[in-house]
C-alpha cells in the first residue's frame, strides 16, 4: 500500500518544526546573540561565535528568522532579541541619507559605507516580520516608510525597478528586486498603504516582462542599465534557487488579478525540478542552455525547492507537488547534522560530501521561512 503522499509530508513538518523549537532556536539565540555589542553574530562555529565583521543583510534576517519562529510556537524570548537585533541594525547600519550601510563591526563601527539595494530589502523584510513578536509599533511602520521614500529618493531607476547601489557600474539585479518584492509582500500582509502595493506591482511587472526570460521562461540575473540582459557569463547563468524563489513569491502575488503569475511560477518550478537538481539536490548555477555552470549545492536553495513545492502543494493539492514538498523536505533535513544541535553544514560538493565548516547565521532565514511554508500546507491538507 503506497502511503499518502501529505502523511508523510506531516511526519517530515514535524521533525523539521522539533528541531527549529528544540535545537536552532535556543542555538541562535543564545550563543548566536552577542550579549556584549548586541545584535547576531556572523557564523557560529559549533557553539562558538566568531569575531568577524557583520553584514548588514544579517541582522534583519535574523530578525525575521526568530519572529517567524515565534509565530511557530517558539516560546523563547523572541521580544527581546528582536527589538535588541532592530536596535542594533538602525542605530550602526543607518546613515544619514536614510539607507543602511554594507558593513560594521562588531562594535558598530562603519568598516564599508557603501549602499546596496540587496541590504535595504532586507531591512524592509525585518522591520515587517519583526511585527509578528512586536505587534503594530508605530516606530516600525515609520522607519520602513523612511527607508522606502529613501529608495526611490537615491536609488530609482528611470526604466523601472531600482539601480543595485549608490555606486556606479554594477549592474542591475534581479535577486535585489526579488527580495525587495518579499518585503513589500511582508508590508502588504500586515498594512493597508497603497505605497506597498504599487510597489510590489512594479516589481511583479518587471518579473514577468524582464527579468523572467519570454520564450523559455528562466529568470535572467544581471542586467545592463537599459534593462537589456548582461553579455557573456553574467547573463547566461541562471540559479535554479532563485526560479523556486522566484515561484514562492509570485503565487503569493498573483491570482484572479495575476493570473499569468501564477502560470510563471509553475513554469519556473518545473525548469527547477527537470534542469536544477542532482541526485536530489538543487545546484547551485547553471547556464541558460541549462549546462552546469557549479555543481555543488548549497543549503539555501533545498529550503526555497521546499518553499515553493509546499506552496504549490497547498494552492493546486496535486500528488506530484506533495511528492516534491517531501523530496525537498528530506534533502533539507540532510544539511541540519551540524557537529552541534541546531547547527547546519550549508555547502555539499558535487561529489556528495558534506563541507564542515562555521555555519552562516544568514542561511536560518531560508529555513524557517521552508518550515513556515510547510507548516502552512500541512494544516491546510
């Protein structure tokens, strides 16, 4: 007898859901916290925290990680580490003009000034899902719509989107945007201002006329400044992670209203499934004539295959993306055998074996948001 495809998608919810509450949630916010400086600390090797500068793209990750593990039925202390994280991010990151810096120290002092559009999604992301534990704080809404008008105010584009940085000569990216679309999504799920709508329509729109490729349907990376996609390497490669996270966010926008962001998705979910996996793992990049460009397979891209499947799984009920939650669900549990409870290996060699090495905190996003994902389809079955 062939077992139901979503008990066993329950089974792997609450193993995956044990180890977040059990093992990484007192991890993280204990030896992960820095309880001198305040704010996370970069990567913790073993239970051990690492001296290192700390990327503004770490803090409001965390941030989100522990609101949303609290949202799960974390009991800890979620409050307190997530105002101290925010305290932490605007008071050493913010910069005069409104956006936030790249990176500090430890300490809080600016090691690099610069600007990057990636970092100022994120810090729109922590700031919405830190509401989950922190409720409707004015000061939070406040501090997100500063940073908003200071994006279009420094960072506009004229075609569309937003430029990557201050800087010139980088080019523009679509993995900035589509974390930028995640947060403005995060806004519309707790807020009624228009702004964060026409904002995620803008982004939608550009998903699916530039960035997602009209004939084969793989989403392009880099771009030059007219939006026309990068010559040579940087726009051929594409990031089967990227196509499932890509998918994640624009079943949540689209339906009766987008309806061809919902046919998008599910068309970057099967380039995913038939071009971006080895032996059940997703790779981390490709070419666009779907050659391997890197073999080896990151933990990020497992957690966003299971967030897009469960996705997929609860919107269309189908066996074949059940099937696929569980695959991905099972790969992802390979990586969390950290050397410590709570911990993670978070890169695997095109030969299978497993890196040991500190484990980034910036990765605890990813899995949570899976298990959230999961956790969502479970209930709904």
């Amino acid at each position: 007898m062939i077992e139901d495809p979503r008990a066993i998608a329950r089974h792997l919810q609450e193993r995956l859901h044990r180890w977040l509450i059990c093992d990484a949630c007192p991890l993280w916010s204990t030896h992960g916290f820095d309880r001198v400086h305040g704010g996370f600390h970069e990567r913790l090797d073993g239970t051990q925290p690492l001296d290192e500068p700390r990327r503004a793209r770490v803090q409001p990750r965390q941030v989100s990680a522990l609101s949303n593990a609290a949202a799960l039925g974390w009991k800890g202390d979620a409050a307190r580490f997530v105002s101290s994280g925010l305290d932490y991010f605007v008071g050493h990151y913010r910069r005069p003009d409104g956006l936030y810096r790249t990176l500090i120290a430890p300490d809080g002092r600016a090691i690099d000034n610069r600007v990057y559009l990636y970092d100022q999604a994120f810090g729109l992301l922590g700031l919405a899902e830190s509401r989950l534990v922190l409720g409707r704080a004015l000061e939070l809404e406040e501090e997100a719509q500063r940073l908003r008008a200071a994006l279009y105010s420094c960072l506009k584009h004229p075609d569309g989107g937003f430029e990557s940085g201050l800087s010139s000569g980088n080019p523009l990216s679509a993995n900035a945007h589509m974390h930028l679309f995640e947060a403005g999504l995060a806004w519309i799920a707790s807020n009624g201002d228009p702004a964060w709508h026409a904002l995620c329509e803008e982004i939608g729109n550009l998903a699916l006329t530039r960035f997602i490729d009209p004939r084969s349907g793989i989403v392009r990376e880099y771009f030059m400044p007219d939006w026309s996609v990068m010559p040579g390497v940087s726009g051929s490669v594409i990031e089967p992670g990227h196509h499932y996270e890509w998918a994640w966010l624009l079943f949540q926008w689209g339906g009766a209203a987008h309806g061809e962001a919902v046919s998008a998705a599910l068309r970057l979910i099967e380039i995913g499934e038939q071009h971006g996996l080895r032996g059940g793992f997703v790779m981390n990049s490709l070419l666009d004539d779907y050659s391997v460009l890197d073999g080896s397979s990151r933990l990020w891209p497992q957690a966003e295959r299971l967030r897009a499947a469960a996705f997929a799984a609860r919107m269309t009920g189908e066996a074949r993306h059940w099937r696929m939650t569980n695959e991905a669900a099972e790969s992802l549990c390979l990586y969390l055998r950290g050397r410590v409870a709570g911990s993670w290996y978070d890169r695997r060699t095109a030969q299978g074996w497993f890196i040991e090495e500190p484990a980034p905190a910036s990765t605890f996003y990813h899995i949570v948001g899976a298990i959230r994902e999961l956790t969502a389809a479970v209930r709904s079955a």
